[in-house]
C-alpha cells in the first residue's frame, strides 16, 4: 500500500488576484495524486467508471501552509491510509520544487455502483493489487 | 428573437494573478448568458438535456475590450443571430455596472440527438415560442 | 454574529461527467456565502483587499451529504463560528430547492497585511459591526 | 519561428455532465501550448511578468471539431503567426492520441507595461530568439 508521487506544473488559471494558486484549485490536485497513484498500481480511473464503479468523495479537508506560485513545479504525495472497504482514504502533502510542504490533505472516497447509485465493496482486483 | 440581459457579480475564484478575470472563464459567462436567454422564453437548457437534446458548443469566438475585475456586477446581452436550423448562433456583449463594454463574444452550437451523437433539427417547441 | 443566507444557480461548468458539481468546485460556493455574509454586515471583500487586508484560506474542510444537479437552486448559510481574532471561522451548510442537505463545510482564514505578508488581527470596523 | 508541441493528460474537473471537457477549458489547453512555445525557446512567461511586461489575451477563437475526453492524452500544437510586434499571435491545433483533430484555435495577445498598463513592443530577447 504504497506511496505516489507524481509532478506537475501550475497553471495560470489556477492563480486568483491574491498572485498564489486559489485555494479551491488544490482539490484538482490531490484528485491528480490519487488517479496516479492508481495508474502506478495498473489501474485506471477511467476503466473503472467505464466498469461500472464511481468513486464520489465523501469528505475533503486541506490544511494550507504556504502558497503555490505560478509555473511553480509541485509535487503531490498520495498515500492509502488503510485497506479499502465501502470507502477509500488517502492522506496528501503538497510540495513545491524547494521542498517546502504546501499542504496536507485527507480525502474519503465511496465506492458506489454507477447504475443503482448504492454503496458497494472496493472491487477484488484493486484488493488484489494491494496485497501484491 | 428578442435579445436577454442577465446580470452576475465576479467571483474571486475567477480572477487571474493579472489582477483580472482570466480570458478563459469568460466562455462561462456567454453560456449564463444563452441560458438565461432560453429560460426567459420558458424553456430550460436542463430540461432540453433530460429530454435527449444536447448543444454542443461548435466555435467560440471572444474579443476582450477592457479587463474585467473582483466583484464586478457585469452584464451579459445575448442576441440570436437568426433562426435556428440545425445549429443556433448567438451575439454576445459583456459590460459592467459603469456600462463599460468588456467583451464581444459569438458562439455556435449544434443540435445533437443525446442517443445517436447525430446532428438534429432545431426542436419546434423552439421555433414555435420564437415566432411567438 | 449572525447567519446569512445566499442563493445562486449551479453553473454547466461546475458539473463534471459523474453528471453531478465537481467536488472541488464546492470551495467557490462557501467564498460566495462568506462574501455575500460580509457585505450582509455593509463590508466588501473587494474593498478589504484594496486597503491593504488579505484573507487567505488555511484549512478547508467539507463533508458531501448529497450531489448538487446542474441548473439547482442552492443556498449557502454562513455562520460566524466565534469572535475573529487574528483568524475567522466560519460554518456552512448547502442546501438545495428541496431543502436537502448537500454539504457542510468549515474553513478558516487568517488576516493578513498585503504588503508585509504578515498576520494582523480583525480589523476594529469589522469587530464593531459584529457587536451591532 | 518554430512549431512547439505539448502533451497534457485531461483532468476530471475539466469535464462536464456532457461526458466531455467542457469548451471553456480549451483555453487553458492553448495557454498551456504558447507557455511551453516560449519555455522551449529559453524564456518563461513567469520571468516576463516578473520584470514588468504582461500578455493579456485580446482575442480567442476555437472551432470545436471532436469531443476531448476524460484521461485523453492530449497534444497541442503552437506556431506563431508572424513576428511579433505590439501583438503576438498564435495559431493551435489539438489532437488526441489517435491523432484525431479536436480543435483549432487563434489568439491574439497583446505586450502590455505592467506598471503603466500601456502597450509596449515585443521585447528584443524575444525577438532575437525569434532569429537564431
């Protein structure tokens, strides 16, 4: 139940008048961290949905330490915080291209049957993948 | 064929760190404008969705005058540009609460069948409250 | 320190292919109910900034009850948590036409001087409009 | 004056409740094409705005031709029009990773005195990369 790592750039939409990234925008990162990070386990968020599965998030909590600049090179770290059930969590820091923490998250994630809308188990090859 | 005024106020999460509204939200504003435009006939673009109609945007074109800022209250003028067959184009100017013009914008969208992903005709209960 | 109520329309742009608002897209709606709450009490966050007042965000927590649709209805109630010091905090709660609870949110800012970049505390007019 | 290419995965939040990346969001997809144009040139647009020249974009057009989908990878393509003088123009293309065209696209921006907020020329470092 490793950890992801995975880089990217900030974008100048994502910057807001007060010159930093506005803080809504961090949501679409941490979402980046935790589709990577299922990609480096060979799974793909895009097959699962299109197998039926969607995966709401149930909860969302970011603590803010420093701000992210502009063209600033970011890395998100994503990291599963217990085995998967009904619901999926994962822990998140934030880090610029100095090293300097940006900010922590946690997010809750239901796995959820596209048709019915109900609540369902993490699927078998994702629990399979794990135990590798 | 009349034209709709429809008035919003500038969300911080908007501006860029020019200062300014970045270029690219203003596509939002066009389609608050044409929406508001169909609900002020007595249809609503959502309903027109749940009944299989889709309107995908096929060409968006923005000319920027004068930046717009935080908190403006702006208003979007939409004007249909002629009957509607298959596609349906419209004429948009954006101003703000001094009655300085912003943008020019124009926009076509077509008609498509929700199912088939086809092109279809303007629907009649359309032309019919446009003849009204 | 009392609670303000604010509604607006979820925009097509908010939405994303689950058919339901981005989950990130919500932090906008909780800056539009605490903007809207200031300038309940006769104070605009635009002329904040402007003389010299910053109010960054650093922490951010929402939990998701229900999917806010396309084209809903919404109202954020915003609610003063205590009396701000060198931070604020506020409670949220989103709800739709229907009355159904969407989410519930709390974030924290922190008053900032724009040209040190250093915290300062509540501003005295702010603090005497919440006595009124 | 060279064709640049850059390749970008499509984000969750850049989708709407068509299934597709919604149309506003291409603008951020051509920023991201003239932003690696100049970096693949040796200059960053950040440096440019930190010493005092700014790049407001005056006009934007984009012919949509195929839907951009969840997870695509995608490539925008950027050449510049013509040397620059008080404006800068670029034409776009995007394609997905079957090589089908999605869009094509034109912006025109303008050199712009950041502290004046007056139009300036092409810087001459600009230029002159432009000759090498």
């Amino acid at each position: 139940m490793g950890l992801n790592s995975y880089s990217f750039r900030v974008r100048y939409a994502e910057t807001d008048q007060m010159g930093v990234v506005y803080h809504g925008n961090y949501a679409q990162y941490f979402e980046l961290g935790r589709v990577e990070w299922l990609r480096a386990m060979g799974i793909t968020y895009k097959s699962m949905e299109d197998n039926g599965i969607m995966l709401p998030v149930i909860s969302l909590h970011i603590n803010y330490k420093k701000s992210a600049l502009y063209d600033d090179l970011l890395t998100v770290k994503t990291q599963l915080k217990s085995k998967p059930m009904v619901k999926i969590e994962f822990d998140y820091t934030l880090i610029n291209e100095s090293g300097e923490l940006l900010a922590t998250a946690n997010t809750v994630l239901a796995f959820m049957d596209k048709k019915t809308g109900r609540p369902i188990k993490c699927p078998d090859y994702i629990l399979e993948k794990l135990d590798d």
